[in-house]
C-alpha cells in the first residue's frame, strides 16, 4: 500500500491504438541452417512459426541475447517472426552509405511499409492481417554483427560493414514476434497493429 500512494499524480499513459501499412514482401529460409531468407508467394504459419525455417519451433535455446541463463538452455520462442520495414531498411541504407539492404539480406520473414517507426512498436502488439494470422510482438531485435556480416557479403568492395550495422540499424532493425493465430500471409494484405495502452514503469 505504501508504493501505490507513491504513485506519481502525473503518470503518462497513452491510450490504445490502431495503425495500418501493407504487406509487401514475405521471405522464409531454404533450411533450418540458412539465415538469409528467400521471396515465397505465401508465407505458411503455424504455432511453431514457419515450418523448416531457422527460427521456427516451440522453444528455442538462449544465445549471447539472454545472458541470466546459461548458453543452450531451452527457453520459450517468442523470437519466431522476423518483422522489418521497407522506410526503415532504407534509412539503414543510407546511413551506412550502401546502395539498398533487402529484407532477405538480414533473415526477415515479412516486410511491412506504412507503419511508421516499426522498430518502436511496443511488445503485447498485436499484428492482425487481412488473411486471419495474428502476430504478438514480443519486442525489438537489436542489430547484431552477424547479420551485418550478411550485408558484407553483397558489398565485397567495402570494408567493415559488420561492424557498422550495428551502430546504424540501432532501433531500426524491425520487430520479433510470435505466432498467435496461424494462417497464410501474401504480398498485398493490409496489416493493423493494435497498440496497447502504455506508460513507463519508473523506480520510486
């Protein structure tokens, strides 16, 4: 009780909200062990996410991402759905001064324009898209050098741009997601997220 008189009389909450873009491309990996992604016409999901892909399952094992569990212990997926803006990539583009970054570079599985600033959508989104399938949001994926070394490969006459996508795509990198009702996705659909009421929880 004496933490909730401590309440701040100020507290910001915006409410909830609704903002739609489109679908413009979907991608999934030729095999589990690939993390560049390839154009499919549709993209099938399951609660497991994309069948065969590097990402799909139930649970997957914690990496450098989760450093409070030791490496390899089995965790939840919640990192199913690679999510990425068009705007977004090109503004990465252009900060690291390369001529254009696809989705499939960087291991996307869907591509979405007209929802400004993805990369800031909160968790508990819900992306509901014309064909049925639900995706919750379960936050931002930081860019890594990994997938910078991704880039690298179809710029061989730059160097460093590993390590500068990092610096460049942070914030910018899309979303990662999970499959909340399963379905089809195409190229074309109209995709609404549904914002959840926010506020920041602040130290009293």
């Amino acid at each position: 009780m004496d933490q909730l008189a401590q309440l701040p009389d100020d507290l910001r909450v915006t409410r909830k909200f609704k903002v739609t873009g489109k679908v413009e491309g979907v991608y999934q990996t030729p095999a589990p062990e690939d993390f560049q992604t390839q154009a499919v016409e549709t993209l099938a999901l399951g609660f497991e996410g994309i069948a065969g892909d590097r990402h799909a399952g139930f649970t997957r094992l914690s990496g450098g991402r989760e450093p409070w569990y030791p490496r390899g212990t089995e965790m939840c997926n919640e990192r199913q759905i690679s999510i990425l803006s068009l705007e977004e990539l090109s503004l990465i583009a252009a900060r690291m001064e390369i001529a254009e970054l696809k989705p499939e570079w960087i291991g996307g599985n869907i591509a979405l324009v007209g929802i400004p600033n993805l990369t800031w959508v909160p968790p508990r989104t819900r992306l509901v898209f014309e064909g049925g399938v639900v995706l919750r949001v379960d936050g931002d994926n930081a860019p890594c050098r990994f997938a910078g070394a991704a880039i690298a490969e179809h710029y061989p006459d730059r160097d460093g741009l590993d390590l500068l996508f990092p610096q460049k795509a942070k914030r910018l990198r899309g979303l990662v997601g999970y499959v909340e009702k399963p379905g089809s996705i195409a190229p074309g659909e109209t995709v609404t997220a549904h914002i959840p009421e926010q506020w920041i929880y602040e130290r009293i």
